[in-house]
C-alpha cells in the first residue's frame, strides 16, 4: 500500500485509492471516504492488500451479493478464508444443503425455547453491575452476555477456558483478520465437535445438527463440521455485541431514544433503523469468476470485491436522510444481515438477544450516559464495533 504523509489530513479524493478497511486510522475516515465514494467512484479500487474493489452503492452490493455465479463466496474474508467454512463459503446448489441442515435450529420459534435462559443469564450478570453505578459495557456485560448465551444455547458449552479463548480469536479475525487465528479457532471447534460426539449426547439443538448432516446424501467430513462450527464462534460472539454497543451509544447521546426502546414495539422496526445506521458487520467479500462491471467499472477473473454492507445502509439514494437516525421510515431494506442467499442465518438468534438484554436493562436502569471526561474507542475492519465504552446510570426503584 502506498505511504501517505498524513492519513487525517489527506484529500479524501487522494485517500480512496489507497483505503484500507482494516487500518484504524483509515477508519476513523470511513464514513468520509464512503460518502466520497457513493457521489463520484461508487467502485473504488484500493491499492490495499494487493489491490481490490470496494462497492458502496445499495443497488450494486445487492447486485453482487445475488448473483453467486459471477461472485463466488468461496473466499468471503476479505483477506481471505484459509479453512472451508459452510455454509459462509460455498456457492449454491452447495450453500442451500448446508443452510437446510441448519436453518430450523436457528429459527426463531426453535430459539424460543431458550428465552428463559438467556433472560436468566442478563439479570445475572446485572446483580453485579448495576449496584456499582456505572461499568464499560462492552467488556462487563456485552461481551459475558453473548458468549454466555452463545455456549449456553448454542454449543452447550462449559469450557470457560476455551470459550475466552474463541472470544480473543474471533476479535483477531474480525479486526485484522489474522490466518492464523482461523486455524487456531478451528482447533478449538474440533476439540468440541470430538467431545460432543464421543459423549454419545442425543442433544436436539445446532451443533448436533452439524455431526448429524448431510449434503448430497453423505454425512459432513470432520473438515465441514469444523468450519460450521467455527461460523457459530466468529458470528455468535463479535456481531451482537457490537449491534448492542451500537445501540447503547445512541442511548447516551440521545437520552430520547430510551422511551422508544422501553417500547415493547421497538424491536419489530425501531431496531431495524439502529441496525441500518450502524451496520455491526461492515462488509464480506466475493471473488469475480468471469469477465464483468459494477457501475461501469470492468473487473477480471481474480479479482477481490469487498461488498460494504455499511456503505449500502448510508447511500442516500436508497435512505432519505441516511446518515440521520428516521424511525419514520415506511420501508426498511436494509443490508445489516447481508442480501440475498447468504443473508445471516443468524439474525434471529441476534435479535432475541438484544430484545431480552434491554427488557432486562431497562428493568434496572435508566438515563445512560458516558462519564464525564472519558472518551469512547471503537474499533475498525469487518465488525464495527465499540471497543471501550463506559457507562454511568440512574437505577431504577
């Protein structure tokens, strides 16, 4: 990549070219260099990296995004994906086997079954924040709260060692993306798809579900099974938290928006408009398998595209007001879960998580704000989140 003199203060004309999603100090210009981008080079080609595409526009990621023969998924980290990970990266007809094995044990009528737990496992971890009178959010309950539910109602998972472990290697992955930490992380899944397995356990939850399926009439190779698994550690413990981090930041700059998430309504639409400003999974990438163009831009075989889900949910075409919270929005397509036949199989997991954290947040608090002279730090790559984010707060009696 080339050197710039002075990455805060260069023309953001002269900064694109040389974007890199994972530099923090590029971005704390993201959202400059995006809207930059969306006015006048919706693609930007980027010298990072070896060079790759940036999409910004709504219409062109959702043009990628649903054409999975001219953008293959098989390498969808953008600095690549040393291990198989189904269904993440697999191509259809491939990719809907693999969704099919697993789609009912994260649909939202299988994952209710788990509300009392995950309810459970937020006024724990509050019996001992709240009585302080303010803590940093993300690592006391954000972080605890989704890994907790994530081993609890998805890996039946005990392991505390391991689980810490998989929290460091999926931040590592999601911040740099670092290849040695999928295959450290892919470790740690084998190691518990073995446990599993050998305890005979007929448990009817996802990760049996794993041992147990089939894609074109044979059983998963120990390979698929690991990297279905690792899937569930990256999504399962960097997303939600940030989605929640996200939110609560809002909270403390707009003391308003609190009466709102009391609301018990808010999830079925005000959380769409949270996610859609604040997108927690910044972009995935696909690689061009034929001769193409995006918004007049010509890409070869070979090359890298990065879909920028968060870009897509600013582009002004698309969102009246788009860099503005509106929760008047008639329509809300956004691509927070992603478009298209990888959208998140996920997301209904993710949003009981946040309905019940704040039901159980907003029981006991109110008024959140940041201390007086701290100062907020948020992290950069394909997860925007809060790195550090401390919280005071009034209780309520």
């Amino acid at each position: 990549m080339t050197s710039l003199d002075n990455e805060k203060t260069t023309p953001v004309g002269e900064l694109a070219p040389h974007f890199d999603l994972f530099d923090p100090a590029h971005g704390e210009r993201l959202w400059e260099v995006m809207s930059y981008a969306r006015s006048s080079c919706p693609v930007v080609k980027t010298d990072a990296d070896d060079g790759y595409y940036i999409v910004t526009r709504y219409d062109d990621v959702r043009a990628v995004l649903e054409d999975a023969t001219t953008f293959s998924s098989e390498q969808a980290g953008l600095r690549g994906v040393p291990i198989a990970q189904p269904p993440l990266t697999e191509d259809p007809p491939n990719h809907l086997e693999y969704r099919r094995a697993l789609n009912p044990y994260l649909s939202r009528s299988f994952l209710a079954r788990y509300e009392d737990d995950i309810r459970r496992h937020a006024r724990e971890l509050l019996d001992d924040l709240v009585p302080r009178g303010r803590f940093e959010f993300m690592t006391d309950f954000a972080v605890p709260f989704t890994s907790g539910n994530l081993a609890r109602v998805i890996l039946d998972d005990h392991n505390k060692e391991r689980l810490t472990r998989a929290i460091e290697l999926a931040t590592e992955i999601s911040s740099a993306g670092r290849h040695e930490a999928f295959f450290e992380l892919a470790d740690l899944a084998e190691e518990l798809l073995r446990e599993r397995a050998e305890s005979g356990s007929r448990r009817d939850d996802i990760l049996s579900a794993i041992i147990r399926a089939t894609v074109q009439g044979r059983p998963l190779t120990i390979q698929e099974q690991v990297g279905a698994t690792t899937i569930l550690f990256t999504g399962g413990l960097d997303t939600t938290k940030a989605a929640l981090g996200g939110i609560v930041k809002h909270l403390a700059d707009d003391p308003s928006l609190e009466s709102r998430l009391r609301d018990p309504g808010w999830i079925k639409g005000d959380l769409d408009e949270f996610l859609r400003h604040a997108s927690p999974i910044a972009f995935m990438a696909r690689t061009v398998t034929r001769d193409t163009e995006i918004a007049g831009c010509p890409l070869r075989p070979g090359d890298r595209v990065a879909t920028h889900y968060a870009s897509a949910n600013r582009d002004e075409t698309r969102f009246e007001n788009a860099a503005e919270l509106r929760f008047d929005r008639k329509r809300n397509p956004h691509a927070a879960f992603g478009l298209g036949p990888h959208r998140c199989i996920g997301l209904h997991f993710a949003r009981l998580q946040i309905e019940v954290g704040f039901q159980e947040l907003f029981k006991r608090i109110t008024n959140i704000r940041v201390p007086a002279g701290e100062q907020v730090r948020s992290a950069t790559g394909v997860v925007l989140t809060h790195e550090y984010l401390p919280i005071e707060f009034d209780t309520v009696d």
